[in-house]
C-alpha cells in the first residue's frame, strides 16, 4: 500500500501521528519527506486554468507518450 500525505510541517502534531498509527497498526510503515516546490505547483495551476492551453499541453503529453515528435512553428 502507497500512501501520499500532503500537509505543512506546521500542521504536524500528536494527533496527524495518532491517526497514522491506527491506520497502520502492526505494520511496519516508510516515512520520507520530501519539500514540496509550491512556485512550480502554482505554475501548474496557472498553465492548465487555460481551456486551451490545458488542451495543447495535454495534447503534447500524449504525443510525448505514444513517440510523436511534433514541431510547431509559433508567429508572434
């Protein structure tokens, strides 16, 4: 089982690791922290609010998938 928390260190506390143990119990667990880069995640955001930009991005990543290589000249 592959479990992702997303909370700030801030918010940790006796009962974030209480709720831990009664979900794991007897089990050993993997803790590992890892900084989350929240400008690049604002980023995200911002690229995929755009209906059209959404598209073309995940357009792109569906080439990228299936091994097309496309090339678009853009005109400014």
């Amino acid at each position: 089982m592959y479990t992702v928390y997303k909370i700030n260190a801030d918010e940790l506390n006796e009962n974030f690791i209480a709720s831990i143990k009664a979900q794991f119990q007897h089990k050993d667990i993997e803790i590992a922290i890892c900084e989350t880069a929240q400008a690049e995640q604002d980023e995200t955001d911002y690229l995929l609010r755009d209906p059209a930009n959404k598209a073309r991005l995940l357009k792109a990543i569906d080439n990228v998938k299936k091994g097309k290589l496309v090339i678009r000249k853009i005109e400014h």
